[in-house]
C-alpha cells in the first residue's frame, strides 16, 4: 500500500487556469519523497489537494489506500501534517502556547498532549525556544517550531513546501537533520517541494518532476541519475573570464550541447574519446586547465529534463516511466 496515490488528477482554478494536468504519482509509506518543478508549475496546488485542503477538479486520490471523499475527508485529514509555504505558526504565542493550541485543535487530551510536547522538544532541541514569544526568533528557527508544530497531531505524512527557502546555510543543515531524524525516527512519510536540488540530492528517495502543471518524471534517485550518467566532459579554464571567452568557440562547434557555469564548459552526450577533445582544443589554440569526464548531479538531470520537454512541445508523459 503507497501513502499517497493519485489518479490522473487535474485542477482548474476559477479563474480558469489549469494548474495540473493529469497528475499520476505514488509516494511509497516511509520515504522522502521530493517535488522538484520551476515557480508556477504546481507544486503547491498539489501540495494543497493531497493534504486534503483543495479539492481535484477531475481524478482521484488515496491516501493510506483510503480514497479521499466527502465522508473520508475529515478522518484522513487528522493523518495529514502540512508546513505551508508561509510561515503559520503563531508569532504572539511562545512555541508551547502554539503546541497546546495545536493539540487542542487536533482533541489530543492534555496528558497526552505534555507528553508529546516534552518528547518533540528533546528530540529537536528546541527547550531554549520552548517559553519565548516566537516572533523573537530568527526566521530558520520559525522554520523548525512550525515543522514541531505540524508533527504535534503525530501525522502520518508530513508535507513541507519549500521548507528551507531563503536560509543560511546552518538554519539549512539544521533542517536538512531535522527532517532527516522526522523520516528515521518517527517514520514519517515526507512529501518535499524545493527549489534547491542540492537538498533533494542530500534528502529524498524519489524525485518528481513537474512542468507546467504536468509530471515529467517519477523515479528514484539514482535511477534518474543514470540517465544522464557519464554522458558530461567538463572543460575547466584558468578563469571565469577565459570560459566565457571561449563559451561562443564551444557553441559553434558543438551547438546546444554546451554549456557555462562559472569556471567550467560541459559538453552533454559526447560522442568521442577525450583524446579527440584535447586534439580539438589544441588545434583551436583553446588552453584548459583540466578536462574530465563528469558524473551527472541532479541538477544536469534537472535542467535537461526541463529543456528538452519545452523544446517537445506540450508532450504528454515525457519519455521516462511515471510508475514503479
Ligand atoms: N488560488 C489560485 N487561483 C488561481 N490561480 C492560482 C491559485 N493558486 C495558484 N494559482 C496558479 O496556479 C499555477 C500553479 O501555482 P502553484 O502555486 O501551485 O505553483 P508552484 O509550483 O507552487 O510555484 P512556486 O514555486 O512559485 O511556489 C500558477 O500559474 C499560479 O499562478
Ligand atoms: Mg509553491
């Protein structure tokens, strides 16, 4: 049984914008499941009808094989945790006050309720922001006190929409530990969106990506890797400004497969042997400092998913599997 499986689900705002187009996925009991797509593409309005606060226009969802209706809806909602977008823990109340309101929203009786506090709080270190009015703390800390809180109703499934967004890098270790200790310890099934792919790498089991309101692809880590794996030469210069230079050299002669980031040009798909590069920038009188062939990140894999969907137009499914 997945935690969450949807069904060809579509959402029509009322303005008439379609925001998602037969959304298939299934998000296995247990994992790190994470949301990756660029602004607008859907990830909060799916974000939204699986934590069963918008309803689906068309399709179907199931949330511990249980389908979402108007008779399930308010029993499935109690099994569901959701970190929003915005910040919404109370910023008057210390966290505790929060905590206790959130348990009495949820009817967890008061004994209960102490207990779970006390047990959320040692785990997460929060004891120095437990008395404090929250607005006193920085916004990371927020963060991690709203997550607390979320996890208060002891959810079986935790949504957190981009839940790292505008952090310095500790808050963000912080949180990447946070979630990761959520997912061992209380076993929680996570459902993650992010704009940084760095944190999907270090985080999630599966990855899905969205594009204008459509999957593109659903699969596991490693596996969407591979399918750009070995397939990079990177050219490092002695400069940014010398890659630059050379960047227009690069696109003429290989075209679109290239491209620049910082110090370094990388070739996608090369279809020859290093020797025959290092040849061709002798000829072209083009000085590296280093080439090497390059494992993909999930960022390679991103991009070019992405890009090679808009040049295919509005393909349906893309070319890789949706299901497992
Ligand atoms: N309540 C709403 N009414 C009408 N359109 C909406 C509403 N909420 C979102 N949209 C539109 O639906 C599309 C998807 O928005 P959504 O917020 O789900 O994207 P997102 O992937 O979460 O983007 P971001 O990365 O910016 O958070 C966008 O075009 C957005 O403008
Ligand atoms: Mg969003």
């Amino acid at each position: 049984m997945y935690a969450i499986e949807t069904d060809q689900i579509s959402k029509t705002y009322a303005s008439g914008l379609v925001a998602l187009k037969d959304v298939t996925i299934q998000v296995k009991q247990g994992e790190v499941f994470c949301l990756l797509g660029q602004n607008g593409a859907g990830k909060s309005t799916l974000i939204n009808i699986l934590s069963t606060f918008f309803k689906a226009t068309t399709g179907t969802v199931k949330l511990f094989g249980t389908p979402l209706t108007d008779q399930t809806i308010m029993a499935l909602r109690s099994q569901v945790g959701t970190v929003s977008q915005q910040i919404s823990v109370d910023t008057h109340l210390s966290l505790k006050e929060n905590m206790l309101f959130q348990a009495a929203l949820y009817d967890i009786p008061k004994e209960k309720a102490g207990q779970q506090l006390t047990e959320l709080i040692d785990r997460f270190n929060l004891t120095d922001y437990l008395n404090y009015p929250v607005v006193s703390f920085s916004g990371g800390i927020k963060r991690r006190l709203d997550i607390a809180l979320a996890l208060m109703s002891s959810p079986k499934v935790l949504f957190l929409d981009e839940p790292t967004v505008g952090m310095d890098v500790q808050s963000r270790q912080a949180m990447w530990q946070m979630i990761q200790q959520i997912k061992s310890e209380l076993m929680t099934t996570i459902f993650l969106t992010t704009h940084y792919l760095e944190e999907a790498e270090q985080l999630s089991d599966t990855i899905c990506i969205m594009k204008d309101g459509r999957i593109i692809t659903q699969d596991s880590q490693s596996n969407l890797k591979g399918y750009v794996s070995d397939q990079l030469i990177e050219f490092t210069f002695p400069t940014p400004t010398r890659a630059i230079n050379s960047f227009e050299h690069f696109k003429q002669h290989f075209g679109k497969k290239v491209t620049l980031n910082a110090r370094t040009i990388r070739l996608s798909k090369p279809e020859r042997d290093l020797d025959y590069y290092l040849n061709w920038l002798l000829q072209e009188a083009i000085e590296v400092s280093g080439i090497n062939r390059v494992s993909s990140t999930l960022e390679d894999v991103f991009l070019r998913l992405i890009t090679e969907e808009g040049a295919e137009g509005d393909e349906n499914q893309g070319h890789f599997k949706t299901d497992h």
